[in-house]
C-alpha cells in the first residue's frame, strides 16, 4: 500500500511540490532537506530535467518531494498535468531568487500560470521562498532592499487575497557561520 493520502499508514509520506524558474535553487533545498550539508554537493548540480521525485525520511517523517525542474520547456507540461501534481500534495513551495531580478518579471508570471491553473489550494500548505537571501548578500544597483521590496508587492499581486501563505527569506548557506581570525 503506498496511498500518499493514507496518514495512519506507516507508509504515509508527505508530498511536497518545488516549483520556480530555472537555476533558482530548488534542488539544493530539497538536498538540505534530506540533511546533506557538503557544499560541494551543490555546486556540482545540473538542472533538472522535467519532475524528478525523491523520497527520503527525515526527522521521523517520510517525505516525497516533486521536484520541477524550472526550464521554461517544461512549464506547458506541468500545467497541463496539474491534477496529477496536486493529487496527495500537503505543500507547495514557490521558490523565486533574489539575486536574480532581471528575472522577476519572468518568475512572477510563472507563478501567475500556476496560481490560474491550481484554482483550489483546498488543504495544501503553501509557502513562498525568497531564496538565495544569503546572510552575506552585497547590495548594488540591480540588487537592493527596495528592489526585493517591489518584487514581494508584485507577489501579493498576484495570490488571491484570501489565501492563506507564508513568505520566507532563505538561503544555503544561512547556517554557515564565520568569526575573523585574530
Ligand atoms: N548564493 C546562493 N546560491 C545558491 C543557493 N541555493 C542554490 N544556489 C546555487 O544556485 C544554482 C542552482 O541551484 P539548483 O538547486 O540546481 O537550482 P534549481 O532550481 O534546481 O534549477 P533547475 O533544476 O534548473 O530548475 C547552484 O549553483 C547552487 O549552488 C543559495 O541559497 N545562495
Ligand atoms: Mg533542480
């Protein structure tokens, strides 16, 4: 038996949905998720191509994350099998990079596809991930506090006002610590 529905089933797992442009960071979420912490790990990721789920337990919980890979190619096909991506899903992240604002426009329309083509959010948990917000992160002309601003004002643009969301700034790197050597 293997219903993703089943929670008193020992073979309960929780589905979780990665969803975002191209080269946003997704895969190396979900890496963290499973526990891997080697920095090299991520840097050696390719895109991923179309879904890719992988199971895994972690913190007493077995989890199923579809990962969607972001490439535009693939975009249509998602759409197109919605049902199928929803069905079982508890959470929904959107992962949008920040250090990628000539991409905003892009991303936010993704997002708007998606949202359209979703309708229902029902019982699924949805979260939206600013990612890459390292803890070290330099502003300059094309990336500033203000510019991160206007990008969570065209997000609230575009979610129904009567969803329920949380919006989150994340990064990889964000319990990596330094201390300068005296
Ligand atoms: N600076 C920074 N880079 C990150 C962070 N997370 C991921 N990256 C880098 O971003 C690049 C893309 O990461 P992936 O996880 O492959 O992105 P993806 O969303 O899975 O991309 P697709 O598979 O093409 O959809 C890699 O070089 C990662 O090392 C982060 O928090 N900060
Ligand atoms: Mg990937």
């Amino acid at each position: 038996m293997n219903n993703p529905n089943d929670i008193g089933s020992s073979e309960y797992s929780k589905k979780i949905l990665l969803i975002g442009l191209d080269n946003g960071g997704k895969t190396s979420i979900l890496k963290c998720l499973k526990g891997i912490k080697g920095l090299s790990a991520f840097n050696s990721l390719n895109p991923t191509r179309g879904l890719e789920i992988e199971r895994f337990e972690a913190l007493e919980s077995k989890y199923a994350i579809w990962d969607l890979g972001g490439q535009e190619a693939y975009h249509d096909e998602y759409i197109n099998d919605i049902e199928n991506l929803l069905r079982g899903t508890k959470k929904i992240i959107y992962v949008f990079d920040v250090q990628d604002a000539k991409r905003y426009d892009l991303a936010i329309n993704y997002l708007k596809k998606m949202m359209k083509a979703i309708k229902d959010l029902n019982d699924i948990d949805f979260s939206i991930f600013l990612h890459k917000y390292d803890p070290d992160l330099e502003f300059n002309q094309e990336l500033n506090e203000s510019i991160i601003e206007g990008l969570i004002e065209k997000i609230k643009g575009v979610i129904p006002p009567n969803l329920i969301y949380s919006l989150h700034k994340t990064s990889i790197y964000a319990t990596f610590e330094k201390s300068t050597i005296p």
